[in-house]
C-alpha cells in the first residue's frame, strides 16, 4: 500500500481550557489531534475547522478561542522531512524510498504533529548515546520518557531490546508513537503508555532514556526510583540546565560515561552508577 505525505497545511486552533477526548470524535475526519499543554488545547486540523470550533465553543462555555494559525507542514516541523542518517540508522518518513540502505537499520518515522523527527539535535544526540550504551554494554530491556513520535523507543528495540516502554504525557504523541511502532511491525516489543514519567520509575530496565523538559528531569532525579537505576540518558538541557544537573547526579552516584553537545547548547548525556 503507497503511504503518502500526510498534510499539505495545518490548521491550529489554540484553546484555553482542556478539550475531553469525547468531544474529539465530533470534529471529522480532518482532525489530526490535541495537544494540551497545561491549562490549554492545541486542537490539529488538515484542513480549516472555523464551524466545528465553534460548535465546540457553543456546546463547552468553559472554554474560549485564544487564537488560530495556519502554517504549512514545512513550516511546522521546521524543515522538509526527508531521510536522515544518524550512525548506524537512517531515519526515513513512510512514503520515501530511501536508497543506499546498507549497513544501516531503517526507522519508518511518521512525526505527525509532535516532536521527534530528527531534526532536532538533541533527537539525534540521543539516537547515538543509545548506539554507545548497546555497545558499551547490551541492553534488553527499556524505558523512554517522554516519547514524542516514538523514534527513541524504535531505535532501541533495532538494537535488540525485546521489551521496550515508551511514556509520553501527552495523548497526541502517544497516538503518534503508537502508530510509528506498528508502522516499524513492533507492536510486540514496544508498549506506548499515557502517563507521568515520575509514575514509570520503578519499572525495570537496562536503559532509562529521558528526552525532556529541564523542570521533569529535576523532579525524576529526586524520586526514590531514579536512585536505583543503573544506565540513564538525559537530553534536552542547555549548557547551564546540565551544569546543575550534573552535580544532582553525583550526589546520587552517577558519574558521566559520555557526553554529545551540539554548538556548545544543547547536551546529552549518558550516565551510569557502574
């Protein structure tokens, strides 16, 4: 079946207040999705949805417009998505055909609306810390905090995990994930979960991998389950977020395997209590 590139235009409607997932089945066809962020709703659309918003609005006094924007899909991520190779994987949206294939494990990456495509350096960052810690040491078993489009999860399980938890707060990238993981065939692998990556710290893994906001992995570090993890990868910092980081870790016993840092801004890290 050909697999075609999903949007042209994306119509966001941002919203203040949360939209319940019920009201989502009465928006058609068009709608990709919701982000919410707090107190908020991004609500996606492929094409303009000014009725059915508005429908939305009339039915739910509790909410209220705050704004709407149009970009094209170029425009939202940042960039046209073609394959990128980052060591050992070439990272490829589904309807591209990628060619000088060899040597390389292939991630069929449908981004979506969410973050996680590459593009990002930090992303990347964390597609070869992972490589070094399979490497370095193999692991099986793996959770990935904050999963966004899944790729970080995938990669592992390419590595040779054959369990892999990937965790994302946000209902939109987990419907994201979901579907890059059976995109990939890997449905028996990797689990995508809603929920807190505070709530996932006591699972059990060889590798815990945390792409996220600064204020997340500070509260994770504090948690009673973070203290007897082994192998971690942190990304997402600037350069004075890590330097603080840093010294939480030690504190803990960790003590930094390797470090990635795209212009001296953004790191990642790999650590371990080995």
């Amino acid at each position: 079946m050909e697999i075609t590139r999903p949007y042209d235009n994306l119509y966001i409607y941002l919203i203040n207040g949360r939209v319940d997932k019920d009201e989502e089945v009465l928006f058609g066809q068009d709608f990709i999705g919701t982000w919410v962020e707090e107190d908020s709703s991004f609500l996606f659309f492929s094409k303009p949805a000014d009725s059915r918003v508005n429908r939305l609005l009339l039915s739910s006094p509790d909410l209220e417009l705050a704004d709407s924007f149009r970009f094209t899909y170029e425009e939202w991520q940042g960039g046209n998505i073609e394959p990128i190779r980052v060591g050992v994987f070439l990272v490829t949206p589904p309807w591209i055909s990628p060619h000088d294939t060899e040597g390389t494990l292939i991630i069929k990456l449908d981004p979506g609306v969410v973050f996680g495509n590459c593009l990002h350096p930090t992303t990347r960052d964390c597609l070869k810390a992972i490589s070094f810690a399979s490497v370095q040491k193999p692991f099986r078993t793996m959770v990935d905090i904050g999963t966004g489009t899944g790729v970080l999860a995938i990669a592992g399980a390419y590595l040779g995990a054959y369990r892999v938890l990937a965790v994302d707060l946000n209902p939109l990238s987990v419907k994201t994930a979901s579907k890059n993981v059976e995109l990939n065939k890997l449905d028996g692998v990797v689990k995508v979960e809603e929920g807190r990556g505070e709530d996932f710290l006591d699972e059990e893994a060889d590798l815990f991998v945390a792409n996220i906001h600064y204020d997340v992995i500070c509260r994770l570090i504090e948690k009673e389950g973070f203290c007897r993890k082994q192998r971690v990868i942190f990304s997402g910092l600037l350069r004075s977020q890590w330097a603080e980081i840093q010294v939480k870790l030690a504190s803990k016993g960790f003590h930094v395997v390797r470090e990635w840092d795209y212009n001296v801004t953004w790191f990642t890290a790999f650590v371990s209590r080995d």
